[in-house]
C-alpha cells in the first residue's frame, strides 16, 4: 500500500489517469495490488473509478486527491476495522436493509434522471462517541455517497443533544420513524423537495402558479 502510494505520487500525479494494467506493471512482484491500491481510500486518499467519474474507462481510474503520507511512520497504521471479508458484508448488509443508508437508494436502482445505475457496498465512518472517543465504524453506502460523504465524521453527543430538546410529540414522532426505519412524506413536502431542484427560471413559473 506505501509503495503504491509513493508510485502515484512520484510516477502518475495528483489529477492524472492510470490504467490497471499500468499498475500491475509497475508492481510485477506484489498480488492484489489493486486491493493495496483501494486501502488507500481508508487514508484520505481519492482514487476514482469510471462509477464515480464517468469520464473514465471502465479500464481507468484517476488518482484525483493525495490523503495521508502512509510511508511515514505512525500515518499508515490502521482503526479497529480493517479489512471486510465477504460473510462481514453480507451481514451488515442484512443490518442496513440492501440500502444505501444517506440516500435509501438500493443495488442495481437507477439515479433520478440518469440511466447509471448504483452499487451498495460497505463504508467506513468515523464516529465521536459521547464520552469524545473517535471510533470507525460500518454503513452500508451507494458509491455515489462514500465519495461524497468519506471525509464525514459523524458527531453522536450532537445527534444526542438536538434529541434532548426536541418536544415530547416530536420526539414520540422520531421514535416512530426510527422502529420503521423509514417514514412517509406528505404530498407538500414531495412538491417542496421537487422545486428546490428546479433551476430559477422554473422556480419563477411555480410562483406565479401560487400567486
């Protein structure tokens, strides 16, 4: 993984396109180099592929943002979770529903608007516990939202404290949502969420339709 790390820094550059066979030659000596290559990801670096850039081949990936100097001592030492094998993944994907956990999308579904299709698979997110530990912990994420959100870390004592003050009726009202995992939107809400993606001029036209 050090070795592949200073290989892209050194030989490709940050912003530059690769192919797989190129990194099989440049490591003859070394087996699962492209599994070296994505545990990068678990250090800030981004690598992407044609699922997240589609200007790619499918034969391509581009080394788009150096992370974390693994080679230097103490950098490239990894959380609690490390690798997942396959009986893992099955499990948290029965946990998680066969969904993508921040948008709800699942396998194979189509994005709105598009005709790429997504992929499930699991996602490391760092946590701050209440007592202020960091702990990394496993979602299950569309490829679109683990490149999106793989520098997230999610704050669970301010989770805990917008709970603490909600009503009491809001809070019974969250305790539902969350027993169902899920919750249903109203018809205004659906009509809200559709018009904040419409570009301005189509804004204008739902104004004058209230109006």
């Amino acid at each position: 993984m050090k070795r592949a790390a200073l290989w892209l820094v050194q030989i490709v550059g940050e912003g530059n396109t690769f192919t797989k066979n190129q990194l099989r030659e440049a490591f003859p000596d070394v087996s699962q180099i492209d599994r070296r290559m994505r545990d990068l990801r678990d250090f800030g670096w981004k690598i992407d592929t044609n699922r997240e850039d589609i200007g790619l081949e499918a034969h391509e990936q581009r080394f788009t943002q150096r992370g974390a100097s693994v080679w230097e001592p103490g950098k490239g030492s990894r959380d609690r979770i490390t690798t997942i094998t396959s009986s893992q993944r099955h499990e948290v994907l029965m946990r998680d529903g066969h969904k993508c956990r921040s948008c709800g999308i699942g396998p194979g579904e189509k994005y709105a608007g598009t005709d790429i299709t997504s992929q499930l698979d699991v996602a490391r997110r760092v946590v701050r516990l209440p007592d202020g530990r960091r702990e990394t912990q496993v979602v299950i994420e569309c490829n679109r939202c683990r490149v999106g959100n793989r520098e997230l870390v999610v704050d669970l004592r301010q989770v805990l404290a917008q709970i603490a003050k909600l009503p009491a009726i809001e809070k019974r009202m969250l305790s539902a949502w969350i027993e169902q995992d899920g919750r249903t939107f109203s018809a205004v809400e659906e009509v809200w969420a559709a018009y904040r993606t419409l570009p301005a001029d189509a804004r204008e036209h739902v104004r004058d339709a209230l109006a």
